[in-house]
C-alpha cells in the first residue's frame, strides 16, 4: 500500500476500508449473524474491484480465524521489510561494477 492510499472507518462503525497502491478497494467489516441465544460473530474481507483485475473475492471469518489471520500478514510484513532493507544494505556494501 502506497502511503497515501484512501483509508477509512463507515458511517455505521462496523466496516473498515483500505485502497492498496494498484488500485483495489478493500473492505474489512463484521458480521453478527445468528440469534441472541446462538450468537455467531464473523469477520469478512471483500477484496474488492481494481482497474485491470478480473473478478472479486472475499471471505467470511470466525473471530479466531480473523486473529490467525492478522497473525499471519503481520510476520509476513515483518518478514518483507526484513527482507528490503537486507537487500538495500547488501547494494549499499556492493560497489558498483565500473567500465
């Protein structure tokens, strides 16, 4: 995601929304379905419309599964940026070739 990218909270306080840097809106929310005796909270993600892409997707997570998964891209985040400056610091050492 670009830094500038469009974040944002709905009016209605349940739905998050992320633009990434191609373009694609995301949407981020939660879902109460059930009843009051058998309550069964969810997490959704849309994974929106984008210039260029074909098709859509989303997702309906169990509170649980939504944890996992906020684990998860956290540490491949981490994981990325690791590995970018890694890189950066070994182009850094590297002198450049000359003719």
């Amino acid at each position: 995601m670009r830094p500038d990218a469009v974040t944002g909270i709905g009016s209605d306080g349940h739905h998050e929304y992320l633009r990434t840097s191609c373009g694609r809106d995301l949407t981020v929310g939660r879902l109460a379905l059930g009843d009051a005796r058998h309550p069964a909270a969810r997490v959704f993600l849309d994974l929106g419309q984008c210039p260029g892409c074909e098709g859509t997707g989303w997702a309906g997570l169990t509170v649980a599964e939504a944890r996992q998964l906020a684990q998860v891209v956290l540490a491949q985040a981490a994981a990325a940026e690791r590995e970018c400056r890694s890189r950066a610091a070994a182009a850094v050492r590297r002198p450049a070739a000359s003719s």
